[in-house]
C-alpha cells in the first residue's frame, strides 16, 4: 500500500505547483497555503515511506505497472529514505518560514511565482532522491537545479542576478557533464536501470571509458556539492538568495550532489576505483574544509560567513563517503543532518534579523543577543552544532570521522578534521561574540534599536529546527537508526 | 580493583548543578538567582561528601554507560583520584559563590555570570566524576566554552583580548586532545578502570606521539610551559572567575586530566619502558621555575599570583610524573592546598580592589593598616603556599621531596627548593610591605565585609587546618597511589 505515496510524494508538490499560477489570481494568499499544504503531504508520506522501509528495508514502485527494464521503477532504501526525510521536512519548514518573509521582501507579484518555484525545487529534490535510474536522475537534477537558479535570482537585484548566473553557467556545465557521463553509461552497457547497471558494469573491464563516465558525473555532481575548487558560485548564490531559499540551498540542494555522488559511487560503480577517487575527492574535501572556514572567518557579512561555512562543511560530507569506511559514511551522513538541520536554522534566523532589523553586517548585530533573546538561543544552539561543541550533533559527526581517518592510517586527515572544526568555532565565537558580549548598536535616532516581535509563522519553524538540532545533538544514536543500516548497505554494494 | 557499586548518583551530582545553572538564565531577581548557585554548589559538595567514606575505603562508584551513539557514551566512576579533585572544587565552590554576591554586586549582566560560573563548575566536577575519554573530553570542553564568557565579562577592549588569547589556546589544546581521545579509542582503551589501558604491542614512537598529543592537550589547561600564556591575560577577569581558573576548575582539571593519562592511559611502566617521565619531568621542572622567576617581577597582584599558580601547578606534574608512591600523595596534596591558598590569596587581591582600587603590588604600603584582616589572612595563604609548618603546604612539600629522593632523581629535589625559595621571594614582599612600608598618601581603615572576609579566611585557615588534620584528602591521596602504585 504505501509504495504508491512513492509516486505521490514526486507528483504532489509538482502538479500542485502548476496550480498556484492559477488559484493566485482569485485568491491572493494561494500560493502559500498550496504550497505548504502540498509540502506537508509530501512530508506525511515521506513519514509512511520511511516507516516501509524501517519494516522491509526496500521499497519500490514501478510507473504504469511496468517493471524494469522496461518500465521505470522509483525506489527507497535506507539511504533514500535518509534524505527524503531531510528533504521533506526541511522543505515544508522553509515554506511556512517563507510565508511572512516573503510578504515583506518580495514584490506581490512575484509571490506566486515563489511558491511554484519553491514546490518545483522541492519535488525535484525528491524526485532526484527516489529515482531508480539514471536518466531520471538527470531530469530531475534538472528540475531542482533550473528552479534553483530562478530562486536565487528571483529579489531581482543586480547582484543577486550576477549571483545567479554564476551559479547557472557552473549548473549547465554540471547538467551537461552528468548528460554525458550517462550517454558514455548507456552506449557501454544498453542500460539505465541502477541495478542492471552496476551488473553490466561489473562484468566489463574497469576501462579508460568507464573512468571517464565515473569522472565526468562526480564532477558535475562535485560542482551541485559546492566541492572546492569547484564551490565559486556558492558563496555569491546562497548569500544574494532571500534567506529562507538559503536556507534550502545550504541545507539541502547541495546536499543532492552528495547524493548523487554517493549513487554513482555505491549504487552504479559498487565501490570500484574507490582507492583512487579516494584520494583525489579527499584532498579536494580537506582543502575545501580548511579554505571555507579561512574565508568564513574574513568575511563580515553574516550571509556571506555562513555560505563560505558551507563550503568548508560540505567538505566533512565528502570526506566521510570518499573514506569508505563505516565510521567514515556514518560520520558524513550525520554531518549531512548536521549541517542541514543547523546551516538552514542560521540562515532562517539571518533571515529574521535582515527581514525584521534591516542589516546583515556584523557590526550591525552587536547586542542583538539582548534584543531577541529567543531568537538567538536557537542562533547559539545552531552555531554550536555547527562548531561540534559537546552534545551536540556535530561532535559526534566529526568524532566519526576522525576515527574512520585513524583506522585508515590517514593521521593527517584527522588533523584536518579537527583544524577545521577549531577554525569552525573560531568564526562561531566571533558572531557569538557580537551578538551577544557587545554593547547594543545605536539606532538613528541615537537610542537603541528597536526590534519589531518575530512573528510566530517565523519563529516555529526555526524552533522546530533549533530542537531537532537539540534533539539529535544529545541524542545522535536516534539518527543511527537510520544511518546504520544505510551505511551497512553502501558497504555491502561494494564489491 | 574492585568492581564499581552501581550508583546514578554522580549522573544526579552533575546534571542537576547544570540544570541549575541553566535555569539562572531564566530568572530575574538576584535573590533567587544567588540561591540557585548557592543551592548548585550545596548539592554538589553534599553529594560528594556523601561518596567520601566509601571510596576513602578504595572502593569504586559507577553508573552504567548511558549510550548516546555507536562508540560515544556518557559514563560516570568516581574512584579516589576522581573524587579528591571534585571535593577541591565544590568546595571552594561554595565560597566563590558567597564572595561573588558581594563582589559582583555592581556588576552588570549578573544572570550570565551566574549562570556561566555555576555551569563552569558543575562541568569541572563533570571531568573528575568521568568514568570514559569521552565523558572527560566532554565536560572538559563544555567547562572551556562556559568560562569564555566568563573572562570577558567586563566586555572592554582588554576583556576581549584575554578572552581571545584563552580561546585561542585553549581551543587548539582541545583539538590535540580530541585526536589523543580519538586515536586511543580506536587502540582500544576508553574506561578508566585499570591501570594502563593502552595495548604495549603498539610500535613505541606512535605511542610517545599520542602521549605528546596529550600532553599539549592537557597541559594547555593545565599552564604548562610554554603553554601558559592566556592564564596570566585571563587574570583581568572578575576575581570569581580567577578563583574559578586557579583553583576552584580549570587548572585543576588540567592537571587531572594529565594524572589520568599518566596512570589510567598509560600506565607508570609503559610511560617508563617509553622513556617518556624523564620528558615529562623537565617539562614539570622548567615551568616551575620559570613561572616563580616571571611571578617574582610582576607588579600587577593578580598578574604575580597568577604566575605563581604556573609554578605550583607543575609541583603536582612532578609529583606524578616521578612515578613514585610519595611523589603522587605529595602531588595530590599539594593540588589541595594550592587550591585552598590560592583562592584566598586571590579573593584577598580582590577585596583589595574593591575596597582600595589598588591592583599594584607597588602600591600596597599601608595596606596592613587599612585592612588589616585581609592581609593577616594573605599572609596565612602566603605561608602556606611556600610551604612554612604546620599547613597543609608543608605537608605537601615533604611527600613531594620525598618522591625525587624516592626515585633516585635528586637533582629535581634541587629544582623544588629553589622554587620554593623564589615562591618566597615573590609573596613574602608583599607582607612585609603592606605592613612595615608607608602609604602614600593619607590611609584610613576600611570595614571589610564578610562575605569578603569568609571565604579569605575559610582559604587560608582551611589550609591551616587540614595542615594539623589532613585526613579527608590524605586518605584519599594513599588510596590513589596504591591503586596506580600498588602502595
């Protein structure tokens, strides 16, 4: 029975969004309600699903009663369901997050759009999480990554229209790559389907041409990652975006080139050439954590801090996967919930103060801590995740990972774990600093500031978050009921 | 060892200050905030009391692992060592706690500092009740974090400054040790409940690295030489949080964590057959002196005091680093009365400050006069810290003689001597100055309240007291050093 939310859990956000152009135009606040009606469905079913697969360990669905090869089959394992977790309740956050902020940093007019492009971001994400081959991958990276490119551009500034094209020109290579790197798939083995796949291509000698399908797709899917050096277009998308669509661009867009990484690595290669992508993806993700987080550090913007921070924490994702290790992959996949849950409740909260305060500099936010005293709980509780302080999520990500580095002898990648993460809270304390151990900023008229009340639509969605946060920080084990079996089974695909 | 008695106690004794603590963060009436810290440090000490029979009879309190992931767990086992250094810190605690109502009482922003100093403390006694690396490294971490706001509370230039110095080092000192924690988990030792936990068939260079890995860790919270740096900046704090950094946490709990390494990681014969003592001796040696030199030309009180507290804290490295039965009694002793001496020489130059606004060593002539109890007391605290009979320091300095005589090292005998010759030096001047030297100026004799005057005298009696009956911290101290030495 719940195979078929399978199918809905795609359909709904996507046929919903072709609605909202249309019920907007009697019904000024459609778009919202449409979307997070839709996105709250989609979460609900990702729920069902995700309670299928902790009974049967695999679900799939085949379109039209067609199986594969011939039909296409949408499918969720432990991984998928990790994801669509993630990606289903994130999205809804965000969409009730976006309803106030929204209505007050965007035109009336482009409201409705926002939503369309919100839904369709949405549910190509989880399209991408529950495709069974590749080519609908591509259409659906497709789909999260055009709407993507529109959001970020969608205040319409000069700037965040600079930021978008960047961010698009890096996006069409990466599409165009995964293009061909599936076409070179195809013509080797005749085949689409995952499975099938990773069958012909066990069989077949591991060739110059198999190599380069593997690179071609691992770095157009390093680029979605934001993997540096191919993270340019970052910090100026996620930084220009509005900021609850920064908080789904760092919280999980780029999470989906991870995904799509880890697809080809587990699912199509079965682990093959593990030795030398190790290397070469593990240099990249040590530079990108120590380079993020010295930029982060220079930055003054607290968008800006924030985007270069995800750089350096994507970097710990990919580390984890490219050590292919249990400790390894589990400590990226709670790295993975980690920052999603933490780097999308900062950007909420950035996007409250420079919604409701007006200023993102961090000179601005001097004494903001005694301002929004709530509001900055939560900012504090992210930060520290973030920092992989004690208890909370991030320490145990980072704990993993420098085990899986020392169990595979790699001394200097532990290192680079823990350099990184002491940068990390270095440019933690720094805004810690300001928000809270400075004297409070003067207004214009030579006063204090006055801070209008957060309104509830945008303080429970950051609550909701900065508790999970909480939550699986104290608690990590209650994410290994999920990352255990999903790890356990990336490991056993290996051959 | 004995097997542990299965107690949740020291889950409670932990988590409730730390509930305690959060909570002041909601409350608006210092009343009620006082009480809660007051209550925090009550429940701790109380609590610990309570354990002091049973482990003084070598016994073992523990609490099951409570599992937070695969690998990472929270467990708590109070032995002899654990508990001698927690009793230090609830202890002073509580008269940190009476000193601060008075001396902050003017302050601004008082919820966080109370908040932050009952959270700071209660995660002190986190580290000594740990049973596990992780458990240790945990509250070690969150005492860092929670006494950063602590240092700068007075927000100035200078404040920020000192406080970014302790981050810095601090920060990267806990970096080192989550490496060693890491990297001895994977050899395969997490619970502290032999002695030397670490497999001896490991190649000897990886296991000299980890233990220097966790020497940097440690020593860093510790002061060691040349790590010291941020403890004398820190001194610009509120006098609590210098009480709370030299004697009531967190340079306790760094030289604890060191004692752990040394015996519950390593273990005296593999540190031996590594030839590491030897290194960690002259490190212990070298700060000693170095730290009474530097104090002896400090002007600035708490500057003087705080480099003292450089020097001191290595006489309990030594101690234990010599491997010997006399030398870690001796240690653990010393840890004791330093902690007792300091806090009342460091709540004396606080009421100093308050009451004159004198922070000088220069400028304390005539202070004799003007608060005359005040430096009776300082002068007790003084004697006791060089060592003079009959304080808990003599007691403490002969154990600690005894342990490089005990080991056929006697040059480090010469090293202890002369830095209790320059710990002399450096505190007896201002005895003699504040009562034989005029003031400039005209000098009037000032009331010193006793929330000021209490916990000063508590400091330099107690160490005074527990001189002539030493027995809660000496039993414990011989049942540390036959269950590491076997007697």
């Amino acid at each position: 029975m719940e195979k078929h939310f399978l199918i809905l859990t795609v359909t709904v956000p996507l046929a919903t969004a072709t609605l909202i152009p249309l019920l907007s135009i009697r019904w000024e606040r459609a778009g919202f309600w449409l979307a997070s009606l839709a996105l709250l469905f989609s979460f609900g079913s990702a729920l069902i699903l995700v309670g299928g697969v902790l009974v049967d360990g695999r679900i799939a669905y085949h379109v039209g009663g067609w199986a594969p090869p011939w039909g296409i089959e949408i499918f969720l394992d432990w991984v998928g369901a990790f994801f669509l977790l993630l990606a289903s309740s994130l999205s809804l956050a965000v969409a009730i997050f976006s309803r106030i902020y929204v209505e007050q940093n965007l035109e009336a007019s482009k409201i409705p759009l926002f939503y369309v492009l919100l839904l369709l971001l949405a549910g190509g994400m989880i399209g991408f999480i529950l495709a069974g081959d590749i080519f609908n991958m591509f259409i659906f990276f497709e789909i999260f990554s055009l709407s993507s490119y529109a959001l970020v551009a969608i205040s319409g500034g000069l700037e965040s229209l600079k930021a978008s094209f960047r961010y698009l020109l890096m996006g069409t290579i990466s599409s165009l790559f995964v293009l061909l790197g599936i076409g070179l798939l195809y013509s080797l083995t005749g085949t689409l389907y995952m499975p099938l796949l990773a069958q012909e291509l066990g069989v077949l000698p591991y060739s110059g041409a198999i190599r380069a399908a593997t690179a071609l797709i691992l770095v157009a899917f390093g680029i979605e990652a934001a993997l540096f050096p191919l993270h340019v277009w970052l910090p100026g998308a996620h930084s220009l975006a509005p900021s609850p669509v920064s908080a789904l661009l760092s919280g999980l867009v780029i999470k989906m080139g991870v995904y799509g990484m880890i697809k080809v690595l587990f699912y199509i290669l079965g682990g093959r050439g593990s030795s030398e992508i190790g290397a070469l993806f593990s240099l990249m993700a040590a530079t990108a954590i120590i380079v993020g987080a010295l930029f982060a550090l220079r930055e003054n913007d607290i968008k800006l801090i924030f985007a270069h921070s995800s750089v350096s924490q994507i970097g710990y994702v990919i580390l984890g996967i490219y050590l292919f290790s249990y400790f390894g992959l589990a400590g990226g996949l709670l790295q993975v919930l980690n920052h999603a849950l933490a780097k999308s409740a900062l950007f909420l909260c950035a996007g409250v103060v420079i919604s409701q305060a007006g200023f993102r500099r961090l000179e601005d936010l001097r004494g903001i801590g005694r301002r929004m005293p709530f509001l900055m709980v939560f900012f504090t509780i992210a930060l520290a995740s973030l920092a992989s302080l004690p208890f909370t999520c991030g320490f145990a990500s980072k704990y993993y990972l420098c085990k899986g580095a020392i169990e595979r002898g790699e001394f200097w990648l532990a290192g680079i774990v823990l350099l990184g993460s002491f940068l990390t809270l270095l440019y933690c304390v720094k805004i810690v600093n300001y928000i809270f151990f400075a004297t409070p900023a003067v207004g214009r008229g030579g006063g204090e500031r006055s801070y209008p009340e957060v309104s509830p639509w945008m303080m429970v969605p950051i609550g909701v978050l900065g508790f999970g946060s909480l939550l699986v920080g104290i608690f990590p084990g209650l994410s290994f009921i999920l990352i255990k079996p999903a790890v356990l089974g990336l490991l056993g695909m290996v051959r | 060892m004995s097997a542990p008695i299965f107690t949740y106690l020291p889950v409670l004794l932990v988590f409730i200050p730390i509930i305690l603590g959060m909570l002041i963060f909601l409350v608006q009436k210092e009343g009620v905030r006082i009480f809660l810290a007051l209550l925090a440090s009550l429940i701790g000490f109380g609590g610990l009391s309570w354990m002091w029979p049973t482990i003084s009879k070598g016994l073992v309190l523990a609490t099951r692992p409570i599992f937070l992931a695969p690998e990472i767990f929270l467990y708590f086992r109070v032995d002899a060592l654990g508990l001698l250094f927690a009793l230090v810190s609830a202890l002073l605690w509580i008269f940190t706690v009476i000193f601060t109502v008075k001396y902050m009482e003017k302050e601004s922003f008082k919820g966080r500092f109370w908040g932050f100093l009952t959270l700071a403390v209660a995660s002190g006694i986190g580290v000594t009740l740990a049973g596990n690396l992780i458990t240790l490294f945990f509250f070690f971490e969150m005492l860092t974090v929670f006494t950063y706001p602590l240092v700068i509370h007075g927000e100035t230039g200078a404040a920020m400054a000192a406080g970014r110095k302790y981050f810095l080092y601090l920060f990267v000192g806990e970096a080192l040790l989550l490496f060693s924690v890491v990297f001895t988990i994977f050899l395969g030792g997490t619970v502290f409940d032999k002695v030397g936990m670490l497999p001896t068939t490991q190649s000897p260079n990886l296991l000299r690295f980890l233990l220097f890995t966790f020497v940097l860790g440690f020593g860093v919270k510790a002061a060691i030489f040349p790590l010291h740096r941020w403890l004398p900046e820190a001194a610009i704090a509120p006098t609590p949080v210098t009480a709370l950094l030299h004697a009531d946490a967190v340079v306790n709990v760094g030289i604890f964590g060191l004692i752990r390494v040394i015996y519950n990681v390593f273990g005296p014969e593999l540190i031996q057959s590594l030839g590491m003592d030897g290194l960690l001796i002259w490190v212990a040696t070298v700060t000693m002196i170095f730290g009474s030199v530097i104090a002896l030309r400090q002007d600035d009180l708490k500057r003087r005091l705080a480099y003292s507290t450089v020097a001191h804290i290595s006489y309990t490295l030594l101690g234990a680093a010599v491997l010997s039965a006399s030398g870690l009694v001796g240690a653990l002793i010393h840890l004791v009365s330093h902690a007792f001496m300091k806090v009342s020489l460091f709540f004396c130059a606080g009421a100093i400050d308050r009451g004159t606004g004198k922070k000088r060593v220069s400028e304390l002539g005539g202070m004799g006069y003007r608060q005359p109890l005040v430096m009776v007391a300082f002068t007790v605290a003084s004697l006791g810290l060089i060592g003079v009979p009959p304080t808990l320091g003599f007691l403490s300095k002969w154990y600690l003689w005894m342990g490089p005589l005990e080991a056929q090292q006697s040059i480090f005998l010469g090293a202890l001597i002369l830095s209790t010759l320059l710990c002399a030096f450096y505190l007896l001047p201002i005895t003699y100055r504040a009562f034989f030297k005029h003031a400039e100026g005209p000098v009037e004799r000032q009331r010193t309240s006793w929330f000021y005057l209490l916990p000063i005298f508590v400091g330099a009696v107690g160490g005074l007291l527990l001189g002539v009956f030493p027995k809660p911290f000496l039993i414990l101290a011989r049942v540390v050093s036959e269950s590491f030495l076997g007697g």
